[in-house]
C-alpha cells in the first residue's frame, strides 16, 4: 500500500531547495515550481513528492508534466489543448 502524499511548508520547501521565497514564488508564475495547495484557511504547503521530483530535475519540472503528464501539457496549456486541437 503507498503512503499518503505529505504536505511540506515554506521553511522546508526552502530548506530542501535552497531557494529564498521569492524565488519560490517567482518560478510558481513562471511555471517552472510545484504549486501549493491550500490546507486551510490561512495555510499553504506543497506536495512532499513534488518537491522530490523537482530536486532531482529542476530543469526538467513543468507544471502538468511532473505528474506523469503525457507531454502534451505545458504551462502555458495547462490543459493541453493545442494538442488536442484538429483531432
């Protein structure tokens, strides 16, 4: 059986990336970071495997790939439209 997904903060992100938070924040608009999902009302964190798959090749994350995408997705298709556009 696989064991939940954790969800990590901004001081462990931080910690395990070596980046500062703007930084963070700057690459989550880009598209080029994991983004965060809400916890609660006035939390955030990521998703403990997301940040892994993103130290191991942060060149190489995109949003909607990471995930196992198909490759099809990028961000700026998060939906992967233009691939399917013309079937």
């Amino acid at each position: 059986m696989r064991e939940p997904d954790r969800i990590i903060r901004m001081k462990t992100v931080q910690a395990r990336t070596g980046l500062s938070k703007s930084t963070i924040y700057r690459k989550m608009a880009e598209g080029t970071f994991p983004a965060q999902h809400k916890i609660s009302a006035n939390g955030s964190g990521w998703k403990e495997s997301d940040i892994n798959r993103w130290v191991a090749d942060p060149a190489g994350w995109r949003h909607g790939l990471a995930a196992g995408g198909d490759g099809t997705r990028t961000a700026s298709d998060p939906q992967g439209q233009a691939a399917t556009r013309g079937r």
